[in-house]
C-alpha cells in the first residue's frame, strides 16, 4: 500500500505490517524497515489517511497516522487469505 510519502506492506499470514519511507517521509525510524505486530487497521482508504495500531517496543497499541493513502494493492493471494 503507498501513501504520499512511504510503502507500507502488510504480511497477513504473520499478522505483522513494515513501514518503508520515502525520501519526502519524517524520519521516523523506531517504525521504519521493520515488520511490527498489526493490532488494528481502523481506517484505510485511497485519498484518506490510513489510521492503525500495532505492538511495538514503543507499546501496545502505539497508533500510527499516515499521509494520505494514494494506492492499494494485493500483491499475493493464498488460498481463502489475501496477502
């Protein structure tokens, strides 16, 4: 899924979601390049900011706010699992 400024993937088999920023994106490297244990996706929509909360050494349920969605893509689908 891209945003204005990162990549974000999503690994639903692991339950996990990486962060990979862009040269425009705040330098937030505690979530940057390393997959974090998705607790909740509560909102994502293109042109909308994507909302959601995972566990991470930052804390449980550590919201993240992005830039606004500008694409949406499966990348891989495993039988009755969209990844």
């Amino acid at each position: 899924m891209w945003t204005r400024d990162s990549f974000y993937t999503f690994d639903m088999g692991a339950g996990t979601v990486t962060r990979s920023p862009g040269s425009e994106a705040a330098p937030h490297a505690d979530i940057s390049n390393t997959p974090m244990k998705l607790v909740g996706l509560h909102h994502c929509a293109v042109g909308d900011r994507m909302t959601l909360t995972v566990d991470h050494a930052l804390g449980y349920n550590y919201p993240i706010l992005t830039s606004a969605v500008r694409r949406i893509e499966v990348m891989q689908e495993i039988t009755g699992y969209v990844q």
